[in-house]
C-alpha cells in the first residue's frame, strides 16, 4: 500500500514538474518572439523635413530629384556623359536634402571647434535621434544612464576625405561609422548596446534586426535604430560610375523597362522602439510592430555584388517563420527596389515565389519602392522604406509607385499575382490584420526582410469630466529657437483640429526636455490656444501667456511649502478640483473616511460640512473650529497630494498655526489618521471652551505693541497670538481687554482689523484644554521628520521635541512665530514659495 501511494505521489510531482517545464518553455518563447512595438519615428529625406512632409512627398507620387547643388561639388568639372571616362561622373542628379551644414553645436553640448570637424552625419543622426524620441512622448535628457540601446547603419564617409588635418583629434573622433551610434549614447548619456552596422545598403534595416534581437534578450529597454547618407564629396559617384551603376537621369525607375541603374540619394531616418508589453505598461502611442526579421547573405552567387534569388526566398521563409506569420497573410512588400535591370527581376521572382503562393490574382500582392521618390539613400535605404510603410499603415494608404511606364519584360507579370500600384490604394484597417514586409538587400551580399504589422487597436478612455483649463509649457535653448516652435505647434494644432488640447498639453509638459526660455500658455480651448499663440506672436498683450528665461545657474532652486492656517476657509473651497481632479477627490475621501469614525463627525461628515448638497453657502457649521480645523487640514492635505502628483516635490515645510499639523504631516512626523485625529481633538476641545475672546490683526511692529500692553496693564489679559512681519502682529485674550488695547492703537493712528474666530486662540483662554489635549497626544505615534520642518514654536527648524506630546500643547499656546520662520527659509537660500491654502494668506 505504501509503494502504491509514493509512486502515486512521484507521479502527481513528475506532472507538476512537467507542465512548469513546459510553462517556462512557453514564456522563454513568447519573449524571443515578442513583438517589437515602433513608438516614435523622424527622418530628414529630399523635400521632406520631417516626417508629415515625408508622406506628402510619397503620396502626390513625387520624386525628388534635383542637379547636383555647387556647394557640394562642382558637376562640370566631374560631368562626362561618357561611362568610361577615366575620374567622371555621366550623371548630373541626384536626390539631396538641403542645410546639412546647418547645425547647433551648443544645443548638444558639443564645442564649434569640435563640431566643425564632426561627420555632418553624425550632427543630423543626433537631431533626428532628439526628434524621435520627443514623437515618442520621451524626454531625451531623461533617458540619461537607462538601458536605451543605439543602432546605427551607415556607409559612407565622405567627410573624414575633406579634412585637412585627417590626424587631428576632433577629425579623429568625429568620422567614421564606427563612432555614428557612441556619438549618440555619449551625448544623450545612453548605457544600452551602441552598434554601427555597415553592410553597404541594408546596414539600417540589418541595425534595426539586431535591435529587435537586443531588445527580446533585455540588453536594453529602448532602442533608437537609424540609418544616415550624405553625398559631400564627387568620389562615390565617381566609382560607381565606372561601375554603371546609376541612372544617367538619377531616378529609380524601378520595375520599369528603362531601368537603367539607381539614383543616388541623401537622407536620415530613426525609429524608437521597445518591448510590445512594455509599451503597453508605459502607455506609450504605439504606430506600429515589428514582428520579426531575418537576416542572410548571398552565399555563392555568380559575383560578390550579384542578387542571389534563392538566398532572398529563404530570407523572407526565415522573417516569416520568426515572426509567426504565413506568406499569404501579408498584403504589401516594400521592395528593395533599385531600378537595376538585373537586380529588380531576381528580387520580384523571389517574391512572388514566396509571397505568391495560394493567392489569386484577384489578391495579389502590392509591392513598391520609396527609391522611386527619393533616390537610393544607401545606408539609409532600409529605415527609409520602413518609415514608408509606417506612414501608409497609419494613414491607410498605399502611394503610388512612380515612373513606372512599361513594366520590365523580364518579369512575367501576368504569370504572377504581384501588383505595382502606379495610384494611390486604399490600405483601410478592417477584419484582417495588415501586414507588411520590408526588404534591404546590401552590395556586400548581406540581405535582411522585416515583417511589419498594423499598431493593435487601443480603446481611448475619455475623461470622465473635461478639465476646463490646460498648461501649454514650450521651451528652447535660444529665443529664436523658442519662436520657432511655437510657429511649429501653430501649425500643428491648425492641422490636427480633433486632437485632444489635454493630450497635447501633457504631452509638451512630460515627453520634453525642458530649456531656459520658456513660455507657459493656459487655455479653455485648441482654439483659445491657437488664438492666443498668433497674438502673442505679433506683440499683443495676452493674459494667461507667461515668457521668460530662467537664469543658468544649474542649481535646482529649492522648494518650501506654506500651510495655510485658520480665516481662510469657506463653504465649497475646493469644489471644482473634488469633482475633475482624481488625485484630490482620492485625497478628500481618504480623510473623510477617517474623520468618520470621530465622534465630532457622527451626525455630519466632512464633505457635507464643505460640499452641501443643497449648495447653501451657509458657513455656519464650517465656522465653528471643531469643524474648522480638520476641514482645512484636509482641503491642505489633499492639495499637497496634488501637486505632489504634479511633480512638486517640497524641500522643506512651514504651516500657520492650524497649518503646521498639515506641515508635520506631511513631514512624517506622524501619519494621516495621528494628524487628523490630533487636529480634530484639538478643534473639539477649542469649541468645548466658553466663547468670549477676540482676536485682533494690528500693523504695528512687535516692541509697540508690547510697549502698549504694559501701558494698558493688559498683559495679562491680552497676548501676542501671531508674528507674521515686521509690522504684522495678531493679538489674542479676553474680549473686552483686545477691544480695548485695538481702540488705543488705532488712536494713535495704527491700523488695526477685528478677526471673524470662535475663540482667542494663541492666548491664556487656551490653557483650560491643554491637559486633555495632552492625554490625547500622548496617545499618538510620533517620528523625527524625514524633511525640515519650520516650527511655529521656535521660529527656527524644528529639533527632536517636535516628535512629543509637549510639543503640540505649546503650539496651542505659544505665539506663531511665522516672521522669523520665512527669515530662516530665506537665509537657508529659499526664494520659491507655494501657499497650500484655500485662499492666498501668506504670501
């Protein structure tokens, strides 16, 4: 029987061990195959800036070639239409993009003398880096020191051959492809993998490969893949030439029967990227997925640089197989495509031999070449027709493929189920998932094929309730540069009328670097905004814009939070934030449910008493301090947890009288429910005591009204409650007596102000209190404060006593020692204050 009940028991432990086996079998999988999400994108193409640009260029069916500009060399001197001429060029086109000696060195931190010899390369790879990274909503000062991988592809390096000095340091150091992506993780503070791929006209696509493989294998948790070309210098062409590679006329005239070689092209593109899970946890906006590639090499074809069709069949099997997809599934390629007479057959046959099979010719599929728009950009080929296929997948359209007029008569078109669409087609997203691949096939042989799908549909949870203000915050380096984005996000908003103000807002608030020249708009509307950004730019005084340049001094100028203190509550204080802002309803629920156990909160709860139901401004039951207290601590409370959720982090802490219990709070001296019930004791007891003392707010320094005390031999009747300036004192006592002393002051032509309390608070009238209060205290828990905290006790930081009973019963008594508590904030170099408060008081 026993033998019989352990094998039972091997055998229940041998399946357990199995199906967690084969648990970690599946999870090691799906983390091998996830897919990537793209969440930013930028690029610099000819005739397109950035990336809108870009989609209009390939939409209208435009190329953009051009004559070689003077300033990159002179074309008479290389131009022979001959092919054979010995140092000649028999092109005069190609495609260019414009400015690239154009660059800020100060904005990177990089000194002019060392940006002058730097790779105009690597300048416009850490523009196109920066821009990309704040299209993803990332701060790219932010990312400094995380895992944030960089890839880079490149090929060419005209440069370094232009320096006069090539042993010089910063030529050293500022060429080659080598230094492309350390360049970018050295200026951004980046600690992931850095790699630059040069495998000729696939290293971006093969960058953005081992990108995905980085990012599966958690060696970084951001990846930035690139890829970049510049023609600087005639030499390339030159060779390329002689090797009758280009088009005499520099266009890609790719699938067409004139195809006569590729023309050259100029440009730089950047994907982000990261792990589909972890872009959903971080909510980031996700364009589109990567869900797999492959990467091969030619092998033994018929010349190193000869297209090795059967390689490229068992490319695109590879990407599909890794990326769990059947070939029939995918509904366009973006071709390689160079407009060779050789190259473009042996790619389309390979194509239709995988991507062809069980389709019909009623659905074919789509293939095209971005070469045919913007030349063969080279090292930057691959991230180019990846970009394009981004755009098409999130505008839902395929561009038209242009210069197509007789289709090449070495493919059998009719054969084949492969279309070249020569108009705009419709890409709409609908049952099916859309699927794209993307092909980069390098001279060097090394060819790679990236599977590329629709962005998976999220479900956009509106408000709850509308804000009815927004914060617009934009910043830049220069002046100039401030202007100018602000011309930017004029367009912007002209042009995307449905997108959400709040989104825009926070986006420009978190997702950015912020500079010293700074301007702040607040806005109802898109359309207030739009408004007030056009007048402001033309000089007019506009109220809710705030501009300025913060100083350059690096240090973070520290922060002190004011607690406001009693005469500063009123019926419905707070309403509005309760009902629209999360954090400060959670705040105020949270204390209310604690008050509620309180005998004073038994017959009305806390928000009943701020929030009538019947919106009555009858403040009667808020006026009496029993109830006064605990609801301004949580008014303050749950203010200080909203700006805390705003980033406001307090570098030390002072409240008024009542105030200081938020204060401690919040320090830590002790916990919410230990405030909150000490606050309300405190109150319940002041309401127990008999009525019948006055407080008085003179303006007069501390010295005259003491001197007219003793005159009035009313020192023991009237006190000092409060010293909040040189000339701002409260006095507190029996009523008759404040009266009395207020009377003689004004007399002598001194300002004084009755104040609307309950009791003298502050003064002798408390003391019956203290005994009871002080069993109650002793009763809490009390820690040291883990911020500096400004007793209203001392006039000075608070010292281990705050942490005791004792020290709230002489809180009750001493006199508010605010005047030499904001001198001690100011000498300790505070200049930035933020009153917490229902209404300014303090400040």
């Amino acid at each position: 029987m026993t033998t019989k009940l352990d094998q039972s028991k091997l055998l229940r432990d041998a399946l357990v061990e199995l199906r967690d086996k084969k648990a970690k079998i599946n999870a090691l999988e799906q983390a091998n195959t996830e897919p990537i999400a793209i969440i930013g994108f930028g690029c610099r193409f000819p005739k397109s800036p950035n990336p809108e640009a870009f989609w209009q260029l390939i939409e209208q069916g435009i190329d953009a070639v051009a004559e070689i500009p003077k300033e990159r060399w002179d074309i008479e001197e290389y131009y022979d239409p001959d092919p054979d001429a010995t140092g000649k060029m028999y092109t005069r086109y190609a495609n260019f993009i414009t400015e690239v000696d154009k660059f800020d060195p100060d904005f990177f931190k990089i000194s002019p003398r060392e940006a002058k010899k730097l790779d105009p390369q690597h300048r416009l790879l850490l523009e196109v880096c920066w821009e990309s990274l704040e299209y993803a909503g990332l701060s790219p000062l932010a990312l400094r020191g995380s895992k944030t991988g960089v890839f880079i592809g490149m090929m060419t390096h005209d440069y370094g051959q232009l320096a006069a000095n090539p042993e010089d340091l910063h030529t050293a150091s500022g060429n080659g492809s080598f230094l492309g992506a350390g360049r970018i993780a050295y200026t951004l503070g980046l600690q992931g993998p850095a790699l630059s791929v040069e495998t000729a006209c696939s290293s971006s696509l093969v960058a953005c490969h081992l990108a995905g493989q980085s990012l599966r294998n958690q060696e970084c948790k951001i990846a930035l893949v690139g890829g970049v070309n510049l023609m600087l210098t005639p030499d390339v062409s030159v060779i390329e030439s002689r090797s009758n590679m280009n088009s005499p006329d520099g266009r890609c005239k790719t699938f067409d029967d004139s195809a006569d070689g590729y023309g050259r092209g100029e440009g730089c593109g950047v994907v982000v990227l990261k792990r589909l899970s972890d872009a959903q946890a971080d909510g980031d906006r996700i364009i589109a997925l990567i869900r797999g590639s492959a990467v091969n090499h030619d092998g033994p074809s018929s010349g190193l640089t000869v297209p090795n069709g059967l390689a490229q069949e068992a490319l695109i099997k590879q990407a599909l197989a890794n990326s769990k997809v059947e070939a029939s599934q995918v509904d366009y390629v973006e071709c390689h495509g160079t407009g060779t007479p050789l190259g473009d057959p042996i790619e389309v046959e390979a194509l239709a031999n995988i991507y062809g099979k069980n389709r019909s010719q009623d659905a074919p599929i789509i293939i095209s070449s971005v070469k045919t728009n913007i030349g063969h950009t080279e090292g930057a080929a691959g991230i180019a027709g990846l970009i394009k296929t981004i755009l098409s997948l999130q505008n839902e359209k395929i561009p038209p493929h242009v210069h197509l007029k007789q289709p090449n008569r070495r493919i059998a078109w009719e054969e084949i189920p492969v279309v070249v669409p020569t108009e705009a087609m419709p890409w709409l997203r609908g049952d099916k998932t859309r699927l794209a691949g993307v092909s980069s096939f390098g001279l060097s042989g090394t060819n790679v094929h990236v599977i590329v799908e629709e962005a998976p549909l999220t479900t956009t949870v509106p408000d709850k309730i509308e804000r009815p203000w927004h914060l617009l915050a934009l910043s830049a380096k220069t002046e100039p540069a401030l202007q100018e984005l602000v011309g930017k996000y004029e367009k912007y908003l002209d042009n995307h009328i449905k997108s959400a103000i709040g989104d825009i807002c926070y986006t420009a608030n978190t997702g950015r670097t912020h500079f010293n020249h700074r301007q702040a708009v607040v806005t109802s509307s898109q359309q207030e905004l739009v408004d007030k950004l056009l007048e402001h730019q033309k000089g007019e005084k506009v109220a809710g814009i705030y501009s300025g340049e913060l100083s350059y001094n690096t240090t973070v100028p520290k922060i002190a939070l004011l607690f406001t203190g009693q005469g500063s509550q009123y019926v419905n204080m707070g309403r509005q934030l309760y009902e629209q802002a999360t954090t400060f309803r959670q705040a105020i629920d949270q204390c209310e449910e604690i008050l509620s156990s309180l005998e004073t909160f038994q017959n009305k709860s806390l928000r009943e008493i701020i929030y009538p139901a019947d919106d009555s401004l009858d403040s009667s039951l808020l006026n009496q301090t029993a109830y006064t207290q605990p609801c301004l601590f949580a008014i303050e409370y749950a203010l200080y947890k909203l700006w805390q959720s705003w980033g406001i982090k307090a570098d030390a802490v002072m409240g008024h009288s009542v105030g200081e219990y938020v204060a401690a709070t919040v320090a830590g001296v002790f916990s919410l429910e230990d405030g909150l019930k000490l606050i309300a004791a405190r109150g319940k007891l002041m309401q127990e005591l008999p009525a019948g003392g006055e407080m008085v707010s003179v303006m007069a320094s501390k010295s005259k009204v003491l001197e007219s005390l003793k005159a009035m031999s009313l020192e023991e009747k009237v006190v000092i409650a409060a010293i909040n300036g040189p000339e701002s004192i409260v006095i507190s006592g029996e009523a008759e007596a404040v009266i009395a002393i207020a009377a003689h002051l004004e007399s002598a032509g001194i300002k004084t102000k009755q104040l609307q309390v309950s009791h003298a608070f502050h003064s002798p009238l408390m003391e019956p209190m203290l005994k009871e209060f002080e069993a109650l205290a002793s009763q809490l828990t009390f820690h040291q404060p883990k911020i500096p905290i400004i007793s209203n006790v001392t006039g000075t930081k608070a010292d281990k006593s705050i942490a005791s009973a004792q020290y709230w019963v002489n809180h009750v008594r001493q006199p508010v020692q605010f005047a030499q508590g904001m001198a001690v904030l100011h000498k300790e170099g505070y200049e930035t204050f933020l009153e917490i408060g229902p209404k300014p008081i303090l400040l």
